[in-house]
C-alpha cells in the first residue's frame, strides 16, 4: 500500500474492492463458482487478494468438473448394465409366457406352478430395471419423450383393463367418476401421464384392504385437470408423510402388507409431474384410506418444449 494514503482514502477502496468481491462470493455461497476476477492495478494487499480468490475459484472449478465427469460416466455404467439385463429377462420373459400359454396337458401342473414363480420374479426384476432407466434419465436430463394429445379418460380406462387380473386377486371394486365421461385432452408426453395414473392406481390397490374400493375422479378446473386416486385402505401414517416422494423410501407398514416394491414410483411420478408443470400432494389417515392428488395444465409442456412455444 502506499504511504501517502489517508484513512479516508483507504475506507473508499475497501469499499470500491467489496462492491467487486461480495456479489462473487454471493454467487459462490449459491454453488455458482463461474465469476472471474480482473487483477486491479492499485494496490500489492488487493493484487493479492485477487489473486488469491482466483486461484480458489479456479481449483473448485476444476473439481466440481471431475466430479461431473466421474457421476457422467457412473450414471453412463448404470443405464448400460441396466439395459444389457433388460435384454435376456425379456427374451426369458417371452419364453416362460410361451410355455404358460401352451395347452393344458402339455405342461405339468407343477411345471406350471413353478414356471409362473418364475415369471412374477422376471417381471419384478424388469420392473426395477425400467425403474432404474427411469431415474437415471430424470437425473441426466435427458427427456426425449414426445409431447401429444393425451385422452385422459381412456388412458385412465385402460389402465385399469390390464390391471384387472391385480385388481381382482385383491378384490377391490375400481370407479371412474364421472361415469362415461368425455374430458378435455391434454397436451403431455403419453408415456409419463401412462406412467403416473398407472402408479397412483397400482399404490392405492396394493395398499388396500381386501374388499375395499378404490375412486379415481377427473375434473377440469380453469385450463387444469385435476386427477384424483382415492382408497380405503391402509392410510400413511403421519411420521412417514413427508418422505413419501423420496427415493427408495417405503413405510413400514406398506412393506408388510406388500413386501415386494421398490420405493421409487411415486419418487419418479413426482418428477415427470414437476417436469410438466403440475402439482401432485395427498391427505392420508392412517387405518381409513388415502387420497392422491394431480394437478395438471391441459397443455403441460416439459420445461424446454415450453420455452420454444412461448416465444
Ligand atoms: P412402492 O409402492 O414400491 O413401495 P412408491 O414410491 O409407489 O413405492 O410408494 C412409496 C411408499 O408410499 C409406499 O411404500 C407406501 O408406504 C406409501 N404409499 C404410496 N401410496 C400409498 C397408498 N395409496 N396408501 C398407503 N400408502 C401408500
């Protein structure tokens, strides 16, 4: 510093130097170490300081990109073993239904009985697979569904059709409401609007009672669908509630009731519905049922459809 400067000359670049530095170190406290940092030309302290802050920035930068290299080519590994599995267990799958599909006599009762052991334990594992392919698309980011005119009703209808055999093995009575009602389409991706009611229904006859019943009501509100999954059965207990929409996360008294399960339907169902600008919440009491709730524009882009039709 030079000798000939005054207090009050000193306050002034103090003052003019944390103009510069506090909205860098702002940036960084948010995790945003992208600010560089010009080397003033005043002062030997200051030049160092810079300096100094540089060099750090710098160094967080080059590790924060290693890291991402490393978490890239993990989630890379993960969704190649994935899909390498996914290969044979559908070639298994197809050839266990070609045998249960062939005629009575053919096959021994017992042969049979172990054979769809065989074929509930193929489907689970492809099911976690198809679940794991999911989550680590959400995490990269990289959606390329396609975006269409969705019937929500039909959907919803035939969703319910090929879960009859679930369905009825749990005696539960499923009701759309209104009855034969036509609704407005939504603009969605078919396969993440498939995806979610499919979980909603699924979750709200696992988890029932035997006999109960399960209420799946449509209603348009505003330019909005709001999609309700209402059953009597076992409820979520209220220290389970805000972990509900977590990753891997099952209650415990659900896990009893169905031991098989992932604990990662809802967490994907939340993300797709996130992603197109929806809102998905419950109300629960345990012992009397749950009720689920999605909200969800009629034309629900993905975030970067949206930003291309709003211009
Ligand atoms: P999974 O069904 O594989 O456990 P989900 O992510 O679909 O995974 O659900 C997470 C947890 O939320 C379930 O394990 C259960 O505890 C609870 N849950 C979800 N839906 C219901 C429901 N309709 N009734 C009671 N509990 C539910």
């Amino acid at each position: 510093m030079s000798d000939q400067i005054t207090l009050d000359g000193y306050k002034e670049l103090v003052k003019k130097h944390l103009d510069i530095l506090t909205p860098i170190f702002a940036k960084a406290s948010i995790g945003d170490f992208t600010s560089t940092l010009e080397i003033p030309d005043d002062s030997e302290e200051f030049v160092q300081l810079y300096a100094g802050i540089q060099i750090m920035l710098e160094v967080i930068r080059d590790q924060l990109a290693q890291l991402n290299r490393e978490n890239q080519i993990k989630t890379e590994f993960l969704m190649l073993a994935a899909h390498q599995l996914r290969t044979p267990l559908t070639t298994m799958r197809w050839n266990i239904e070609a045998i249960l599909a062939s005629k009575q006599g053919l096959v021994s009762d017992e042969l049979r009985r172990n054979m769809e052991r065989l074929h509930s334990g193929n489907l689970k594992m492809i099911n976690l697979i198809n679940d794991l392919l999911n989550i680590t698309r959400i995490e990269e980011q990289k959606h390329e569904e396609q975006f269409r005119v969705v019937d929500p009703v039909e959907t919803i209808n035939q969703i319910i059709k090929e879960q009859d055999p679930l369905i009825k093995r749990k005696k539960i009575s499923v009701k759309v409401l209104p009855e034969n009602t036509t609704m407005p389409k939504v603009m969605t991706s078919p396969k993440y609007f498939y995806e979610t009611v499919l979980n909603l229904l699924v979750n709200a006859v696992k988890y029932n009672k035997p006999n109960g019943q399960v209420i799946i009501k449509i209603e348009e509100r505003a330019l909005r669908l709001l999609i309700t999954v209402q059953d009597t059965g076992i409820g979520i207990p209220d220290n389970e509630k805000d972990r509900i929409f977590t990753q891997f996360f099952r209650g415990q008294k659900a896990t009893q009731q169905e031991a098989e399960g992932t604990g990662l339907g809802l967490f994907l169902v939340k993300s797709f519905i996130d992603r197109f600008g929806g809102k998905i919440w419950f109300e629960s009491k345990e012992g009397v049922g749950s009720t689920f709730f999605v909200d969800l524009p009629i034309i629900a882009k993905p975030q970067e459809i949206s930003e291309t039709l709003d211009k």
